[in-house]
C-alpha cells in the first residue's frame, strides 16, 4: 500500500473474508449512485492493473470536502477518514472474496484548499473478473459515499491496464476526456513505447424518445483515420473526436480518450444551451433560436415565455442544465452524457427514485416500487469496445403517454420530478 506524505495512515485491517456471504448489491437501491447531492464528497477513483494479478485502486479527495477539526493544544487542525473496500465476483453475487479497511488522518497548521491522495493494493486473485465496491466515510461528518467499479483482468489490451496522467501532474487521472490545451501521457504496464491510435469524427444523432421502437443505426467501427502516437511521452489531441489506443490490434480492446467542445462537462457555451433543448422544444422554436443573430437572448426569450416570469425561468435554467452537466458526468461514452438514452431519461424524468443494477442491465422506477402507478425503465449494456458505460433503453410504445406529461410540464413551467 502506498499512500501520499501528506497522510498518516492510523490502522489497517485485513480481514480473511473469502468465503463471506452478504446481501446481494443487484437487490439495493443504487439511485444515490447519480445524485451528485447524496454526498458533501465527491473523491475521484482509479482501477489499475500493474500485471495481471495485482490491481491498485488510486484515490483523490478534495480537503475542502472533509470535516477538519481545531486542537486548541496542538493548533492543528484535523480530520479523519475511512476506505472501505470489498471484492465480490460480480453485482449479484452473495460472495465476499476480499476485503480491507484503512484509515487515514490529515493534520494541518493552516486550512487551506488540497488534494489528498493515495493508493491501495488489492490483494492479488486469481479471479479476472470481478466487482469492487469502495466505502468512503468522512470519520468527523460521518458521511460517506459509496462507489462500485469492474475489475476485468481478462484482457491486458483493455483500458484498466493503462495510466493516464497530466503532464504536470503526479497523479492518474479517473476521467475519459482531455481538453485541447492539456498535455498528457499515457503508458502501458507492458512498456511499450509506441500505441496504434484509431481515430473517428463522428456526429452521432440524439437518442429518439422512449416510446419509439425504430431500430438504432449500427455503428461503423472504420476508423475515420489510423496513425500512432508515443506512449509515455506528452502528447495534446487538438482535434475532436474520440481516440481509441491499442498496443495489439489483434482485438478491439483499448483505451479510449474524448475530445469534445472545451467546454465539457460543463455547460457555458451557447451550444451548450441550446441543443439539449431539442427535447422539449418544437422545430419551429429550435430553428428560430439556431439561425437567430442572438442565440443567447432566444434561449432566455424561450425559458422565460415557459415560466412566465424571470424567477421561476431561473429556477427551470438552473433544474434542466444541472441535469444536463449530471449526465455528462455520470452518463458519457462515447458521446456526451446527456445525448446517451440514461441521458435523455435523466434530463427529462429527472432522479430516479429506485436503481436496481446487475451485470448486464439497470432498472430505474420513478416512483414507488410495486405501485402500479410508478415508471420502469430498463436499460440494457452494450458491447462497446470504447466505454463500459454504453446503455440502451428498452424502448416500448407504453412509455408515450408519460414522455408527453414529462415533457408537457416542462412546457408548463414547471420542473417534472425534483427529488
């Protein structure tokens, strides 16, 4: 185990849990998982593989987002904090195979903004496959947040044996995108010093609404264009698109990178504001807000004739885009969060209220579960060799009704579902 020098690691157990048997995680209600409000703390996690049997869970935690303490005796200033994590075969699996608790500690004279970081190692399995569940508790608050990842050691092309990392940075970055202006490296455990990059520039359409049945275009794995680029050595991707590496073309497993607008994830930019509207406006309202000369005064002409005055146009500007920015963190493949289909059931139904997931799927209910009156929706993973996180809806014509009422009260004014 490895931890930063700003920590002092207090006590450390290991508990001999192979064998365990718990509650099934596929049976919990997982909707914290997409509220950004669940917690005070949002850390960053990494799953790495350093071989094929070791896997390192690198941690980051903004200081500002744990409860420090004054000692009018030391003048410091202190907090404490618990990482928890479990090792089980897979989401619907009783089997406890692994797991280990630590606790760390931070002392400072002054408060002051920081990271903490550290790294934790996995004891080594023989098993490949299998799902990591992290508990994090801030020891002083007594809050805590809850993460889940897949370790897949099956395959040492796939993106799990790759580290990305900025160029004036130390530690391994846990997001899948890359602003133009930043210079990175990306290695592999193998040390090659050499990737095949795969790169395409496509415009993918916006998921159609819940009720529409048509058959999804299937995507075309040609790659726009193939070159290599260093690995382990800096290098800036000035072009959008996405950017699949692979040390070995002898299968479709790589490491994938996003460049989309400068902006993302969040939203700034007028684009930004206007095509998610696409869900809730008509084409005649689109086409006047795209082709007129002040799209921004169109934007704010649009909500504000939908609220009815400038105080509850404020309160809808601020529901549907945080929605949006929600998505882009939670929901991103290989397009943008909110144009994915959890995306588009996100933005307009809101927070669901129950989340169940399994290896293969999640299903969402707004409402109460067993009411015959609730919305479920199921969502199906994709095979997609450029993200672990492609879903898609298992359209029905039933959903029509209730997309029409969602989408009719936004029209209303009024914000549909605000858990």
């Amino acid at each position: 185990m490895k931890i930063s020098s700003i920590l002092i690691l207090l006590s450390l157990v290991l508990m001999a849990a192979s064998g365990c048997l718990t509650e099934r995680i596929s049976n919990q209600n997982l909707s914290y998982l997409y509220d950004r409000d669940a917690s005070f703390m949002h850390p960053e996690f990494n799953v790495l593989h350093k071989n094929d049997s070791v896997t390192e869970l690198h941690f980051r935690i903004n200081s500002n987002e744990l409860l420090y303490l004054h000692n009018p005796e030391s003048n410091f200033y202190s907090a404490f904090f618990r990482i928890r994590y479990e090792v089980y075969t897979q989401l619907e699996s009783k089997l406890l195979i692994d797991s280990s608790v630590v606790i760390f500690a931070d002392s400072s004279l002054l408060m002051q903004g920081k990271t903490i970081s550290g790294i934790l190692e996995l004891k080594p399995s023989k098993v490949k496959q299998s799902l990591l569940k992290i508990d994090l508790v801030d020891l002083r608050r007594n809050s805590r947040v809850k993460r889940y990842f897949e370790i897949d050691r099956r395959n040492p092309n796939c993106r799990q044996f790759f580290t990305l990392q900025l160029t004036n940075s130390n530690h391994a970055l846990s997001r899948n995108y890359i602003k133009a202006d930043e210079q990175f490296t990306l290695d592999h455990v193998s040390g090659k010093d050499r990737a095949i990059v795969r790169y395409y520039n496509r415009e993918f359409p916006l998921p159609k609404p819940p009720f529409s049945v048509e058959t999804p275009k299937v995507f075309d794995y040609e790659a726009d264009s193939i070159f290599e680029l260093p690995l382990g050595q800096p290098i800036t991707l000035p072009k959008e698109g996405f950017y699949h590496f692979q040390v070995s073309d002898s299968t479709k497993d790589g490491f994938t990178l996003y460049r989309f607008d400068e902006t993302f994830p969040a939203v700034k930019d007028v684009n930004d504001l206007i095509e998610p509207l696409r869900f809730i406006n008509s084409n005649t309202e689109y086409k006047t807000i795209k082709e007129s000369d002040f799209p921004k005064a169109e934007v704010d002409r649009f909500w504000l004739k939908l609220a009815g005055n400038q105080d509850r146009a404020r309160v809808l500007i601020q529901k549907y885009y945080s929605r949006v920015e929600n998505s882009n963190e939670f929901f991103t493949s290989y397009t943008e969060g909110w144009k994915s289909d959890r995306g588009l059931i996100y933005l307009i139904f809101g927070q669901p209220n129950i989340i169940y997931k399994n290896s293969n799927s999640e299903h969402w209910i707004y409402g109460e579960e067993e009411n015959p009156a609730s919305l479920g929706m199921t969502f199906y993973k994709v095979e997609n060799p450029f993200s672990d996180n492609d879903f898609r809806l298992d359209r029905s014509p039933i959903y029509k009704s209730s997309w029409y009422s969602a989408v009719d009260m936004w029209r209303q004014g009024r914000v549909y579902t605000d858990n």
